[in-house]
C-alpha cells in the first residue's frame, strides 16, 4: 500500500567537445593562439561522427558518454514511442478533482508509482525495469549548460535561494529533474518526432489520460534542508560545485548525491476543458519543514492542486482554481498563493509556467516591470500563449526539444566532426546559465 503523507486526510557529449576545445573568453582567443581541438572521447563519437539525434538515427541518450570505469546505473532514453496507447483504468477518474483534490492526486501518484519503485533506489523509475507500463521521455533535453546527464538522464533545473526550500537554509543549492509520460502523452511525442530531422509541433495534443510526471532532487545538504532526512538519494553526474548558480561550458563535473525534493504530476483531463484541460499537482518529501521524519519514494505530501490559473484574482480571498494542503507549510508557493512546488519561481505557478509551452518559445515568466495579469490566464489545451504561435499543450518538455533541435541545427548538419564540433563551438559561447524558469531563453 502506498504510504503518501497527508496530514489533513542537448546532443550526446556537448559539454565534453566543449571542453576539449579549451573555450576562452573571446578577448583572450583574440590574443593567444587557438588550442588544437582534441579527439573526443569514444562516447562522444556517436555525436561527433552523427551517431544520434541526426534525421536517420536514434535520439541522444544524454550530454556526455559514462565516465571511464563507470559501473553504475546509466540512463537509457525511452524513445520506442507507441502509435497507440492500450487501453487501461485510469484510477484518478473516480475522483472530482476541483472536489476532492487530494484524492485525486494521491491516485494519480499512485499511477505513477507501479512498478517504477525498484529493488534499490538507484534501479528505480528506469523505464527499461517497469513490468506494470512503459513511461516514455522526451528527446533532445540532451544539449547545453542544462542538458541531461549521463546516470539518471537528470536536467539541471532552477536554483534554489536562500530561504527558498527551508528557514535554515543560507546557501543556493542546484537542483535536476527528469520527466516521464505515459503511453498516451507518448503516442503524442512519437507523433511530433516521426521525422526526426522534422519535428511537428502541430501534433501537440495530448488525448485525456495522458500524465506527465517529473522528480525533482536537489543538492541541497540536510543541514540546511532537515526535512529531506531519508529522502532516496540518486548519483548523478553534475557540477562539482552544488552552489553555483552560474556555470559554463568549463566548469568540472562529478558523480555528487541528490536528494528527492518534488514530485510533480500533470493530467489531462476533459473534465475541466472550461478552464485548462489539465490538472496539475506537486509533492514534496516529508511534508516539508515540520513534516514527520521517514524514507522511501513515498514519504510524500501534496502540496496542493490546480487546475486553472483564477484570472482577475486580486490577492485577498480564497483562490478557487487551486487547491493548497493545509498541512504543508512551505517558505513559499507561487505568485499570490497560487500552486507551486519548492524548486519553482515565487512569482509564477505550475499553470503559468506550462501554459506558456509553444513555438516559438513564450516567455516561461513574467519580466521584471511588466504585469504579469497575461501569465495567469486559462490558456485552454491546444491554444498557444501567444497568438500566432503553435501551442505545445502545456508541454514545456516538447517545447524545450522543438527549440534545441532547431538552435542546433548548424551542428547537425555539419559536414564533418571538425565542422560540428566549431558549431558547437559557437553555440556554447552565448550559454545563459539560468534556467527558463528564471526568465532564460528556452534553449
């Protein structure tokens, strides 16, 4: 029985071509000669020689090739996309979920936990191991300063402020995620990437059923972050220094555990087609700070749900389009009280941030000076948040791939690995080290 907490009821090996091409500041490469570019390392071949992610391969795995001798868990890119989903229960349509959220997500998580829990926490939530369904992953998250890395498939996500995650904390902290849907949501991915060297972005339309899911873990110490005492613990293969907030395309890399901070769960849902079509909730490990100590992937609480963004709200009054635990008492939620996890921006939500999901990319959260009224709309499934633009139903993980795919395409094409690897060159030089949810561009 699934024990949840309640107490209300990027490109295969990017990083390493760019660290073999020694990248300087571009005063300094104008005054010192250029260092020879050195052979990539043998995983690395499998890009530089156009090995993945080209129009007639399979999609890249993750940024850079296991570390030599590695012997743990790699991450394998669950891309056997199905053209159809099978027909199964969904358990959360027993509930009403702008009536009984909390039952609704805990079913929803539920869903989401069978057979994903492994025998060991580092064999867990592998697609390749569920016996009970497949869960599918996005492509091309693969490339760039956030791209995914090579043990868990992890993409670093925002950082975490002073304050941000618990009253203890005084330093920033990186955070990583990985996302998974179902066969439904995949039917979908494989329908946009048919053509690999052609995504379509019109066939962004997830059917009802369709659940995206994503963990969130985090450097974060438990001296500064008591509450995840016992929370499953990842290795990946990350920044070597989990308190900076800025790094380049130089900055070293090593294996480093993360700790589960967030779950989060999205469904689609034609029940609430008036407002959204979607229903999205957030967890976090042991109820957060105050919350009872414990351990295993399930020693999550809800911290709440939405399904609409309460347009017009003025900031005083209950909200009636999200619903917040009671019992969850975080240093902060999103903008005016609205739903958010711990490692998402104060000032958007779970709703404003994927509603901006389109191409060409939206603008993920309101600008300094701008009011931000136009992010807290309903943005209905299927109408993109600017007009004009293709939406990507609320999928920033689809927009996030479209969007790399087509900054990378001078590298793709490339005629030789030399000539990739000088694109790349390129590319890596205006990196934004920021996160989209920190106002970044999506690439």
């Amino acid at each position: 029985m699934i024990r949840v907490i309640d107490r209300t009821a990027v490109l295969g090996v990017v990083a390493l071509a760019a660290l073999a091409l020694g990248l300087a500041g571009s005063s300094q490469a104008k005054t010192k000669p250029k260092p020879k570019p050195a052979a990539p390392a043998a995983g690395a071949m499998a890009f530089t020689t156009g090995g993945c992610d080209t129009p007639t391969t399979p999609f890249c795995d993750a940024l850079m090739p296991p570390t030599p001798g590695w012997k743990g868990h790699v991450f394998k890119l669950s891309q056997g996309y199905p053209a159809s989903a099978p027909p199964e229960p969904f358990p959360w349509s027993k509930y009403d979920p702008t009536k009984q959220p909390g039952e609704y997500l805990k079913a929803a998580l539920a869903y989401f936990y069978e057979g994903n829990i492994g025998a060991s926490v580092e064999q867990s939530f592998d697609p390749t191991l569920n016996k009970v369904r497949v869960w599918y992953n996005a492509p091309w998250q693969d490339v760039g300063l956030n791209g995914r890395e090579f043990i868990h498939g992890l993409t670093r996500e925002r950082v975490s402020l002073p304050g941000e995650l618990a009253p203890q904390q005084t330093k920033k902290w990186n955070n990583y995620a990985v996302g998974f849907y179902n066969a439904p949501g995949g039917v979908v991915i494989g329908q946009v990437w048919t053509d690999h060297g052609k995504p379509n972005p019109a066939a962004s339309l997830f059917p009802n059923g369709t659940v995206a899911a994503k963990l969130l873990f985090t450097t974060g110490s438990e001296a500064e972050v008591p509450y995840l005492k016992g929370s499953p613990t990842w290795n990946a293969y990350v920044y070597a220094d989990p308190n900076d907030p800025s790094p380049n395309p130089t900055s070293p890399r090593k294996v480093l555990p993360v700790r589960l901070l967030q779950i989060d769960i999205a469904v689609k849902d034609d029940r609430v087609a008036s407002t959204t079509g979607w229903v999205f909730g957030t967890f976090v490990y042991g109820g957060g700070p105050g919350g009872p100590a414990g351990s295993s992937w399930t020693n999550v609480a809800p911290v709440g749900v939405m399904w609409g963004n309460d347009p017009g709200y003025s900031g005083s009054g209950p909200l009636t389009q999200n619903w917040l635990n009671p019992a969850v008492h975080m240093p902060h939620v999103g903008y005016q009280g609205r739903l958010n996890g711990p490692v998402d921006n104060p000032i958007s939500s779970c709703m404003s941030c994927h509603g901006t999901g389109e191409i060409a990319a939206g603008v993920m959260v309101p600008p300094n000076g701008q009011s931000p009224a136009r992010w807290f709309q309903n943005i209905k499934s299927g109408q993109p948040f600017d007009p004009g633009r293709q939406s990507t139903d609320y999928s920033l993980q689809l927009e996030v791939g479209i969007s790399n795919f087509e900054r990378h395409q001078p590298v793709v094409k490339a005629a030789s690995p030399q000539a990739r690897t000088l694109e790349l060159r390129k590319l890596q030089q205006d990196s934004d080290p920021r996160t989209p949810r920190d106002g970044a561009p999506t690439h």
